[in-house]
C-alpha cells in the first residue's frame, strides 16, 4: 500500500502531506486501519507567494501498530508530537477551521460505570482541575447526585472558580507575548479587529526589534486594512487620540532559556507597559505549555490568549491555566480567520468542549 505522497520509509511506516488534523485522522484510519500509530508530525511551510495566502500543511509519519488502539488515540499522538521546535512560522494562518467542526472531533456520550472522576478525566479534565474539585467541601455530595446533574454542578463549579478573579479594565496599552510560532501577532490581529469593528476604538500598533528581526507576518496590510496605524519603535508609544489604545508586537520570547528575554523585560519595564498579553499554543503538549507560561509570567503577563483550538479535539488541558488569579483569560483563536474565529468567553467555551453532553 502506497502514502498518499508515494513514499514509505520502512515496511508498515508510511508519509502522508495533509492539510489538518482531522484530515490525517481520516486519512490514516481509512488507509491503514484503526490500530495505526503516528509517529511524527512536522509543518510543511509552503514556498513563495503560497507562503502568505496558503494555509500551511502537515507532514505526518504512521505506522501501523498490532496492538488495539484506544479510539481517539490516533488524533492525541497527532497533536502531542507537534514540538515546539516544529510549531508553524509566525504569521501564517493556523489550519482549517472546519476541524473546530467536525463531528469526529466531538465528545461520545461517556459510560456512567466510570462514577463521575473517571467521566471527568475522560472528558479530558487535568489532574490539576480535578484536585480542585475534590478538595472542595461539596465534593461528596456531588458523587451522590445523578451523574448528570453531577456534571452540571460540576460544570457551574469550574466556571466559577474560573471567572472568580476581580474584573480588570479594557485593554488599553498592551503588550503580546509568545515564543515563536504560536500564532503572537495573528492574535494580535484577530484583537485590533474586535477593537475596530465590535467596540469602534482608535488607536496604533507599535512594531518592536531588539537584536533580531521582528517578522510581522500580516500585520503591515491588515492594520492598512483597518486605518490602524502602525509605527516602528522608536516613536510614540501613548496613545495618540483620547481613550485610543496602543498594542506592542514585540519579537518571540524563548522559553527555555530565561536569560535572552531580559532585553524583552526591560523593554517592557523602561516603557512602563502594563498590560502584558502572553500567547499560547494550545495544540502544544502539556510540557511545553507550561514552559511558556512559565517564561510569560516572568516576563510580567496579566492576560492570556489560546491559539490553534481548531487543532485541539479536547481543550481540557486549559482548564490549569484559567485558575490564576493574576492572569486574566483574554480569548480563544479558534481559527486562521484575522477578523473572526474569536471567542471571549473563555471559561464557557472550554467548559462546553470539555464535559460530556450525555453521560447516560
């Protein structure tokens, strides 16, 4: 049996060049069966003038495995292979939104003889949420309710303790934060065209370099796009126009190596820049999540933005970061869209996407 490129690399190993990951999801269940494996995922960036106006591909490596494969196993080995040293180039769009949609990346009813512990770890609540919820003194009670109304309390419970952070003003003189290639000034983007369109706000974009090249991806003709000015540091850095807003692009963070974001943090402090948004990856693995919101509370974040959630077929991963008290959930980009694929209510998307609808 032949990839769909054409190329095997040893007996059962085979190469498939797809566009997302519910495409190789299909694609290898369909050609190599139910019990395959994948071995590697890396992006494929495309040359020349496609690079700008195509979306990006996956190269995705399967080999088919003896052993039984749980269902959905083959879409989490997708998506946790996918390193951060194989994440995207900035500025190129994301994926394909229909993953966010497709019914094969939806939560099957969950079997009521797993008790409500072992629905919610397989609904993909972390360890971290769920000790949370234990230590909660109705947590006993909830195990002698019904298991759905059980995962309705539950559900208002996490949205609770998630929204319980004091209310913050509107962004006004913000900062974006990320390590390379999680999607910082498509995000970036994706805000300054809330602010246009949704809230009618005025304002610039400042672009930052410091020893390396800032690339800005989109930015130069979609901020044209908007009439958003957008300036070259250095320049003014206030805003220009009464109860107008100022966002920084500044170049990606490292977050393995704490000492070569000290030119960032300085930036940051010298220009008294408050709003501090840190971008993350929600397609990366849990490892390298924390790394990186390790390194953006370093670096002074108070407010967070998920990217990639078209690529992320269950988000309960996010609830460990939805807990702090000091970073404020700003959005979800749930697709390459610049002007949509925007959700605000955090805690309420993640919670429809992590529990069950039926868990009868």
């Amino acid at each position: 049996m032949k990839s769909e490129s054409g190329k095997h690399f040893a007996p059962g190993a085979y190469k498939f060049t797809v566009k997302n990951t519910a495409e190789a999801v299909a694609l290898i269940r369909e050609r190599l069966g139910p019990h395959a494996r994948v071995l590697s995922v890396r992006a494929v960036e495309r040359s020349g003038l496609k690079k700008f106006f195509g979306a990006p591909r996956l190269e995705v490596v399967a080999q088919v495995d003896p052993s039984p494969a749980l269902p959905g196993q083959i879409a989490s080995a997708a998506l946790n292979a996918i390193s951060s040293d194989e994440a995207l180039p900035e500025g190129l769009p994301s994926r394909d939104e229909s993953a966010a949609t497709d019914p094969r990346n939806r939560l099957a009813p969950l079997p009521s003889s797993l008790g409500l512990s072992g629905l919610l770890r397989r609904s993909g609540i972390t360890e971290t949420a769920l000790n949370r919820l234990q230590a909660g003194v109705n947590w006993n009670e909830l195990n002698e309710l019904p298991l759905h109304r059980a995962l309705a309390e539950t559900s208002r419970l996490l949205r609770t303790q998630a929204d319980a952070r004091a209310a913050r003003p509107p962004l006004s003189r913000a900062a974006f934060l990320g390590a390379p290639g999680v999607g910082r000034t498509t995000a970036l983007c994706k805000w300054l065209s809330q602010e246009v369109f949704r809230r009618a706000r005025l304002g610039h974009v400042v672009s930052v370099e410091f020893d390396r090249a800032n690339a800005l991806g989109p930015l130069p003709v979609f901020s044209e796009a908007l009439g958003v000015p957008l300036a070259h540091f250095p320049c003014e850095t206030q805003a220009a126009v009464p109860g107008g807003f100022v966002y920084f692009d500044l170049p990606a963070f490292s977050s393995r190596r704490p000492g070569d974001n000290a030119p960032l943090a300085e930036f940051l402090d010298r220009e008294q820049i408050k709003e501090r948004v840190l971008v993350l990856n929600a397609a990366y693995d849990r490892a390298s999540l924390r790394d990186a919101y390790a390194a953006g509370r370093d670096l002074g974040a108070t407010h967070l933005v998920f990217t990639h959630l078209d690529e992320v077929p269950q988000w309960g991963k996010l609830w460990d970061y939805l807990f702090d008290d000091e970073v404020e959930p700003l959005f979800l980009a749930t697709g390459p869209s610049l002007t949509g694929d925007c959700e605000e209510d955090v805690a309420g998307a993640i919670m429809r996407r992590t529990l069950p609808e039926d868990a009868s």
